[in-house]
C-alpha cells in the first residue's frame, strides 16, 4: 500500500492547546514541534508501513470446532460454542477498560503487553490437548483479553501519529480492510496445521505474536501523553481514579455473569441454578456499576451523559448487525462441516471471497463517507441490509446446493455489513457526542461489537437447543432464522432514525 504524504494536513490548528505553532519561532522550530506532536512525520517509510503492519496485525483464528472438540469427545454444540462465545465475550467486556489502561500507562506499552498475553494463552490453549475442555475453554475466555487489549490501544496509536488527512484516512481504511483478509489468510493456516496437529495452529499464534511484540518495539514509536497522571508520582488513590477500578470492576463482573448464563443456558437449561443465578447476579452488579458511574467515579468508564437518542440508536443497530454476525459465522462453518462434512481447509476455501469482497466494502465504504459524503445513517442502513440478505441467503440454502449459489453470495454480502456498519457507526457517535467523550464513543463501538458477537451467539444457541429436535439442520436454521429477526430489528431501527431526520431537517427548513 502507498501512503502519500500530505503536507497540508500536516500542521495542527491553532485551536489545539499545547499543539498549536506559537508566534516567533522559526521554521525549524516550527517543524521540530510539528514532528513532535505526530511522531509519523519524523519516521522512515518502510518503518511507517511496519508500524500500521503490526498496529493492525492481531486478528484471532478459530475454525477447528470440530476438530478440538473431538479431541476431548464434546460434540454438543452449546459447549462447542463456549469457543467463540468465550473468546468473545472477554474481547468485548475489557475493551473499554483497555482503552483506560492506555490514556493511563501509554499506547505502545499497552499494545505490546496485550500482544504478549494473546501469545501466552495461545499456548495455554494448545497445552490443553493434555488436559480438558474445561481447560481449553477457560484458556480461550483469558486469551480474548490480549486482542481486547490490543485494539483500542492500535486505534489509539494510528490516531496519535497521524494528523487530520489524506494519509490518516489511508492508515485507518488500511486498518478496516485487514480484519477480513488476515481472518482468511489465518484460517488458511490455521487448518493447514491442524492437519498435522491442532494444538500447532495455536503455538504457531503466539509465536507470530511474539514476532509482533519485537517488531513493535522498534516500529512504534514513543507517543508522548499530553496528560501523565502520574506525573507528580504514584499513589494508589490516583490510579483507582483514574482507571475508575470501582466501575471496571463491576462493569466487568456484570457483563460476564449475564453472559455466562445466555451461553450456559443452552447447555444445562433454563431452569437451573446454574443459569438463574448468574443471570440474577449480573443483572443486580450492572445496577451497582450504574450507581458508581453516575454518583461516585471521577472519571467514569461509561460517562451516562454522553448517552442520548444517537447513541442509543447506534448501540443498538451495531449490537443488531454484529449478532447476527456471530450467529452467521458460526452457523455457517456448522452446516458446511456438520451436514456437508467438508473439512477444515475446505471450510476456509469456501470462505475465501470474505477477503476479497471485506477489501472493497473498505474502500467503497471510504469513498461513500468521504469524497461522496453519504450520511453515516445511510450507510448504517445498507449495512443492515447486508447483514440481513446475509444471513437468510444462509438460513434458507438447501444441503445440496452447489457453492456458486448461496453461500458463495453470502460470503460477497455479508462483509458489506462489517466494513459499512464500524466506521459509520463511529462517524455518528463521534458527531453526536461531547469532544470530552470522543475516547468513550470509539470503546463503545468496539465494546458491543464484541460483546454482540458472544451474546448472540448465546441467544441462538438456546433456540438451536429447542428447535432441533434431533435433526442438527433444523436446528442450526431455527438459529440462523433467529439471526434473520435481530438483523430484521436492526433494519428497522436504521430506517425509523432516517425517518426520523429527514423530519428534523424538514422542520429545521
């Protein structure tokens, strides 16, 4: 990719605080300032490419349900499904506190430690093999704390580096497209190695992570934090402040019991304790987390008045669109290896048009929010609408279609809704809140997107339990038919809010 240089977004406005060009000094003085305020002015270009490289290099790779769990002689697919469920559910519940942890220690640090910890549980997660899946599943929850780490921190750093322009933009558009292609390309080897032994797949993970975390260490440079809490020295008081431990705590706690009992639910039943009373727990902590946010926390992970009718309704078309995400992926590599036995490797050549296709939802997704200036609401919309065309060109294949048909649509479609849906998304919380939140409207982003994934999942888990009736078919489409409803509810939602202001901007006239 070639990223041109813009040198007229190079410099900060005068309205910037600390960053504006003072009045005497001179050109080099001024340039000096400049390259200190965006450290991608003063870098070489191949470390410029290798620095968004590893930023954008930390995608997470499970296509081998079926496969693990035949090791440990598991094939209900409510406790298959703890392997996505798992791995998404800590992504999504630490991602706001992570972004916390890096306004407070340093992007680059915090970037660098979530690499570590995503390698070391990868290989916690081969290890397994020699133990059970209780063990594996335990090890995939504590492994999606190093991607949820990482990615408000690889955010943050881009950001960071990057004035306002062309050059930005590229890095972030660069950013969105390697999501679908390295989910292709890891799957691929992921499968391939699976063919010797599974556990591989995972070891060889965390070595690419390790490889990540030295590459970063030279490619990223330091960014300097306009505001160090600590810079007057440590004190426990000021670090609880301000990583509001009270409410990450709660929040954190919350979100995982109420979780845990949607996912467990398929597994055990509705009416068993195992189920109630997480989800009675969860429901009871979030109060208490609500409490300390509005009447305590100093600096509060989730500031409730940056919450009105635009964020409300992005949260909850995102949260629509990424479930049905969830329950799409999973569903779908359920009926190509569950009733059409195709194997692993095979599995990820069918899905191969996601990378292709997730590329050009990126730049045409860029060139409708930029050069074009479509509404964000607008494209939100046609991201629900591929999100729903999606799922029930998936919901309704027959088992002896050829691929050219429905699956090989679904797989051009459905991308659409992922690289449509973030960055409208986060272009609409951002114009909608106060400048003082435009950290909290990212994290949320990231936070239901995640979050969505592993509760829907959970959601159609308990459908698929009730539907099947012993036929595993009928019950992955009573699922997916689920997934129809919650991405139908997000169509819905979009087209009410474009009603909505298009009645605004009448009356406003």
């Amino acid at each position: 990719m070639v990223i041109e240089k813009s040198d007229t977004s190079a410099t900060p406005s005068a309205g910037d605080g600390d960053n504006s060009i003072t009045e005497g000094e001179d050109m080099t003085q001024q340039q000096s300032r400049v390259e200190s305020i965006w450290p991608a002015e003063n870098i070489s270009f191949p470390r410029e490419c290798l620095m968004v490289f590893v930023a954008s290099s930390f995608a997470s790779v499970l296509l081998l349900l079926h496969t693990i769990g035949g090791s440990f002689d598991v094939t209900n697919a409510g406790r298959l499904a703890w392997l996505v469920a798992g791995y998404s559910l800590t992504v999504g519940t630490f991602i706001l506190f992570s972004g916390r942890l890096g306004d407070a220690f340093g992007y680059k640090r915090m970037l660098l430690f979530g690499f570590s910890w995503f390698s070391l549980w990868s290989v916690v997660v081969g290890l397994s093999i020699y133990s059970n899946y209780t063990l594996i599943v335990f090890a995939r929850v504590l492994q999606g704390i190093g991607p949820a780490i990482c990615l408000p921190n690889a955010l943050a750093i881009l950001g960071s580096v990057y004035p306002p322009g062309h050059r930005k933009a590229m890095v972030f558009a660069f950013f969105g497209a390697v999501a679908p292609v390295g989910a292709v390309i890891g799957s691929a080897v992921a499968a391939a190695i699976s063919l010797a032994w599974w556990p591989w797949a995972f070891w060889a993970l965390s070595i690419w992570l390790v490889v990540l975390v030295i590459l970063g260490y030279f490619a990223i440079p330091d960014i300097p934090r306009k505001d160090d809490v600590f810079a007057d020295g440590f004190t426990w008081r000021k670090l609880v402040e301000e990583l509001d431990l009270p409410g990450a705590v709660t929040g954190v706690v919350s979100l995982v019991l109420f979780n845990f009992a949607w996912n467990q639910a398929p597994i055990v039943g509705w009416a068993t304790a195992e189920t109630i009373v997480p989800l009675v727990l969860g429901l009871a902590i979030f109060g208490l987390f609500s409490w300390i946010e509005a009447k305590f926390a100093k600096r509060p992970l989730l500031p409730f008045d940056a919450i009105n009718g635009d964020v409300a309704f992005v949260l909850g078309t995102v949260a629509c669109g990424w479930a049905t995400f969830g329950i799409w992926i999973l569903y779908l590599v359920q009926i190509l290896q569950e009733i059409r036995h195709l194997s692993p490797l095979l599995t990820v050549a069918w899905q191969s048009p996601l990378a292709l296709s997730g590329a050009i939802a990126a730049i045409i997704t860029g060139m409708l929010l930029g050069p074009f200036q479509v509404k964000p609401p607008i494209v939100m919309t046609l991201a629900l609408a591929a999100f729903t065309i999606g799922i029930t060109l998936v919901a309704t294949v027959p088992p002896d279609q050829i691929y050219w048909g429905q699956i090989f649509v679904c797989t051009i479609v459905i991308p659409f809704g992922m690289d449509m849906s973030f960055p409208a998304a986060t272009l609409i919380l951002s114009n909608s809140v106060k400048r003082e939140h435009q950290g909290v409207a990212a994290s949320l982003v990231n936070t239901v997107v995640n979050y969505s994934i592993s509760l829907g999942v959970g959601f159609a888990g308990t459908v698929e339990v009730y539907v099947n009736h012993g036929d595993k078919l009928t019950g992955y489409r009573g699922a997916l038919y689920f997934g129809i409803g919650l991405a139908s509810l997000g169509l819905g939602i979009c087209v009410i809010f474009l009603i909505r202001e298009h009645l605004i901007q009448r009356k406003g006239k």
